[in-house]
C-alpha cells in the first residue's frame, strides 16, 4: 500500500482531465507494467460542474481504486480546488493554474501556481490542449513515468492530425515543470 | 508482450466480453453509468455482421432481446437501476419461458433517478425478486474490469447451458474505472453454443421438466414450431392449468439451477483459514475489504473474505461451513442492508454485522478497517 502514488486532476467537465487521468494510467500500465487504476467522478451535467479523475500507480495490486491521500493534484477551476484538496497530502503537492485559481484560503500540501492558461493562449494559440499541459506537469514534476511512455500513450489516444499540437502541449508542460523545479 | 493487455473502463472490458463470447445482438436504452456497454457495442457489432438496436425504451430493449434469443441469438441489453425496475416484467418472460439472454445492470444509486453517476449495491435483492412469481435466477457480482470480461462470457455460457436469464450486477465504480485487462485468445476459453435439438421437430418439445436435463431452445425459423408463452406451460409449450403440470413446471425453474449450483458458483476465498472475523463482501466493496483486510492483520486483527462472485443462488453452503469456524462476520455494503439477510440465514451461531454506507461515495477500507477493529473488541 505505501508505494501507492496518488494523482488527482479537477476542474470543470469538458476540460479533457479525464482523458488525461486516462493517459497517465495508460502510459503506467501499457508501457512500463506498473499497475495504474483511473477512476472519475463527475454531476449529472454533460458540461460544467465539478469533476476529477484520479489515477492510482503502484508495483502493487491496487484494491481501493479511489485516491484518499493525494500526492499530486493539479487544479483547473477555482471551485474544484476548493472542493478537492482536502485529500491532499501534507507532503503532497498542488498545482494550480496562476490565472484561474486565486482563492488559497484551504490550501494544503506544497503549492505551485504555473501559467498553464497563459502558455496554451501565447504558444497554442488556445485552450485546447490545456489539459496535456496539465499532464505534462505532472508528468515531469513527479517522474512516475518517463516522457517516452507519457507520449506512447497520448499519441494512442489523439486524434489524426493533431499529434504536433499535443506533443506540443505536453512539452509546454514538462517545461512549465522544470521551470518549477528550478524555484 | 506476448499477451493483449490493454487498459480499459469495466464496460468497455464486458462489451468486449460479450464479443468474445459471441454475442449476435444487442437491444438497449442509453442510461448513465451503463451507456459506453451500448456506445461499444454499436461500434462494434455491426462491424461483425451483428445486430445492434436503440430502442424506444427499457421494456422493448429486453423484448427485443427475447425475440432475438428465440431466433437463436446470444443477445445481451445493458441498464442501470430506472431501467432494472423497468425490465422485471420481462425478466419474468424469460425465465418462464426459459429464454436465455445476459442483462447487465451497472448499479447506480437510488431508488427511482436516485444518483445517476455514483455508485451503490442496492439492486441485489431486486435481481432475485424483482420479477414477481417463484423462479430462480442467475447474478454475477465481478469486482474488477478484467473480472467483467470473463464472468461476461461465462454469464453467456450459463444462460445457453440453462435456458435462462442471467444478471451481471456491476457499480458504477467497476463500471467505470479502468485498469488492466488481459484479452484471451478465443481458443483459451470455453464458449458454449446454442445448439438445434437432438430430434427432429416433429418429436420436438421445447420444455422438459421431469428429465433432468434443459432441453435445447430450438431457434425460430429452424423448422421446429413452437408455442411460448408466459402462461404456466406443459412440455409442449401451451398453457395448462393441471395441478401436476403446474407443479414440475414451478419445481423446474428452481431444480434447474439449484441443482446445478456446483456448476454455476464461484467466489473466492481471501485469508480465511486462521481468520477470527469473516468479511462477505462483492463488487468493488470487496476491493475495499481487501485492503481493510490487510490494515487489519498489520495490526495483528486476523480478518477473512469470502468473496461470492456468484452472488445468486446466494452460496449457502461456504457461509454456513466457515460461520462454522468463524464466530464474527462483517457484511460491508453499498446498502441498507441486502445480502446481510442471506448471511445471517446462514449464520451457524455466529454473530452477524451489517457496514452500511449509502452516500454516493465507495465504502473506504479506512472505513471498513474501523469497523474490524470495533467487532474484534466486542
């Protein structure tokens, strides 16, 4: 149980952060033989609302499939940063986006504001594919898979003709990440 | 890698099971968290030379389904609790006139619209008495997404082999997660096939309730002509009110899968042996309790699971052998309290307690763990 890694992506329905949950535990599972659970969690409505997608990574088999003690967590609304981080570890850490949360009033664990917004707007041109970048924080900040493995499994699952812009996308977050890690 | 592994969501991994097992139709209503079994399946089934149909509502999707059974199809429908409750009418159909078909029930919360998108175990005892009138059915309760692909195929198999229908009692937390799945080679697995009857059909009854055996459905449109109806029916199929002929025909749905239940269980047993207190649990409660498990003996408590994934016919005689041995045993569910019933009818002097949460939201094994420890003090 303790080599349990715990992720958390929340946000609004329609950000993509369920096919991100999705790609992470893809890249685990598929690519480097770990064992990955993705679960999500969203309201009756087809867009808007609260919704979260974790992902579970262990050597172990995973019983419980829902993240309890959150070690990484990156938050796209307001709303759902409030409403989620109580799971969060005190070792854990938070990525929030700079422009869309701005409320820390519960915050926990370690936190990181990054431009994800500001950087899909500047280099994608738009918010497609703010999600990828979020992935790609993650992604590069806890090290739980390689980037090799990260982008098997994202370009399995973008559709034809937007590869570029994804492996666009997902560098932006990795080089977001390293920037952090530099602070 | 020599074996297909793929991650995938629980309904995915039973619309691929159903493919495997050789499912010629599919007929459903779209309902939430079901709907990505019947998004599948209309991808896929058509691209095999298979039939799939949205119909009007969950009534006629099951009819369509017996229909299609009738004409010799393995046929599936898949649903959530609104359209369960919608479903009983013909649920009793079926097992009266011994239609074979797999019905999927991704459990939500309820009763009525209740909690589209979270989970719950609350349509247990639905799944054996829903449907009004004595009969027995078949339930599977899988507690992982590749767990959903197999018992998908052997829910098929079990309803050719019986003549009947069978219940797969999913969440929405199986349902919907994903995780590992290791797609068998169709040689490596049993599929059973429906079969034209041994005579010709002049000699041809479509139901026997004296032999023993479950007579072949024949398929409509084979040259074998049939009546089917829901009225109490002798052998041939047509109606009878003979007290005699009533009788064998009531025995009969109940002796055809009590009397095959060594055929049709299957659970696991998890650290059961040196146990002092037994957890019954299925689906992905039995997730949880496993971890609890673990928690548990960690912290010296000896703690068991027996694990139905046959769920109906409820396992009588493995809960009745270990309460034998085992004094204290816990039922975590996502109810009010169901399957708790089963085990304390079982219960040989040991002392039974219901977990019960009901908030939207899975049990936890923390929640599960508290629990054990409060019954090892009393």
């Amino acid at each position: 149980m303790s080599d349990r890694t715990e992720f958390r992506f929340a946000g609004s329905g329609g950000q993509g952060l369920i096919l991100a949950g999705i790609i992470l535990a893809d890249a685990a599972a598929i690519y480097e033989n770990k064992n990955a659970v993705q679960t999500q969690s969203y309201g009756p409505e087809a867009r808007g609302g609260s919704s979260k997608s974790e992902v579970i990574i262990s050597d172990s088999p995973i019983e419980y499939p829902k993240a309890t003690m959150v070690d990484y967590m990156v938050t796209l609304t307001q709303e759902s940063f409030t409403k989620y981080i109580k799971d969060v570890k005190d070792s854990g850490i938070v990525i929030a986006d700079k422009e869309l949360v701005t409320d820390f009033s519960n915050a926990r664990g370690k936190l990181y504001l990054v431009d994800m917004v500001k950087s899909a707007r500047e280099e994608l041109g738009k918010l497609l594919g703010l999600n990828i970048i979020a992935l790609g924080v993650l992604v590069e900040l806890s090290g739980i898979v390689s980037h090799e493995s990260i982008e098997q499994a994202l370009m399995k699952r973008v559709p034809k003709g937007f590869e570029d812009y994804n492996k666009k996308a997902i560098e932006i977050g990795f080089r977001l990440a390293k920037e952090i890690k530099k602070q | 890698m020599a074996k297909n592994i793929k991650l995938m969501q629980g309904n995915e991994a039973i619309a691929e099971g159903a493919v495997i097992a050789g499912c010629d139709f599919f007929a459903g209503y779209p309902i939430t968290p079901s709907s990505e079994v019947a998004e599948i399946l209309s991808s896929k089934l058509p691209k095999i030379g298979k039939v799939f149909l949205q119909m009007e509502d969950e009534i006629a999707a099951l009819g369509a389904v017996l229909g299609a059974a009738l004409g010799g199809a393995k046929a599936l429908t898949a649903t959530s609790g609104p359209g369960m409750s919608l479903k009983q009418e013909h649920i009793g159909y079926a097992s009266m006139c011994e239609i074979p078909c797999v019905i999927i029930n991704v459990m939500r919360g309820g009763p009525s619209t209740g909690l589209p998108t979270l989970p719950a175990q609350g349509d247990v005892m639905q799944a054996k008495w829903g449907t009004h009138g004595d009969h027995a059915i078949i339930a599977i309760t899988p507690s992982s997404v590749n767990e959903s692909l197999y018992e998908t195929i052997r829910a098929f198999n079990l309803a050719v082999k019986y003549r009947t229908p069978v219940l797969i009692l999913t969440d929405e937390i199986i349902g919907h997660m994903r995780e590992k799945v290791v797609i068998p080679d169709k040689s490596d697995i049993e599929i059973i096939d429906v079969k034209l009857p041994g005579v010709p059909p002049e000699k041809y009854n479509p139901y026997n309730y004296t032999s023993g055996e479950v007579t072949p459905l024949a398929p409509m449109g084979e040259g074998y002509r049939y009546h089917v109806t829901g009225l109490i029916h002798g052998e041939t199929g047509f109606p009878s009110q003979k007290t005699d002929v009533i009788q064998n025909a009531q025995n009969w749905l109940m002796d055809k899968i009590y009397k095959n239940i060594k055929d049709i269980e299957k659970f696991e047993e998890f650290q059961t042996e040196d146990a002092d207190i037994l957890l019954v649990a299925y689906g992905s409660t039995s997730r949880s309790s496993r971890q609890a498990i673990m928690m548990a003996r960690s912290a010296g408590i000896k703690a068991g699971m027996f694990r139905p994934i046959t769920i109906w016919p409820f396992p009588d005689e493995q809960i009745s052998a270990l309460s034998k041995k085992i004094k204290k045993i816990l039922v975590p569910e996502m109810n009010m309290g169901q399957v708790i019933f089963e085990v304390q009818r079982n219960a040989c002097g040991s002392s039974v307690y219901g977990l019960n949460v009901v908030n939207g939201e899975p049990i936890t094994p923390d929640q599960i763990y508290e629990k054990i420890k409060e019954i090892s003090k009393i």
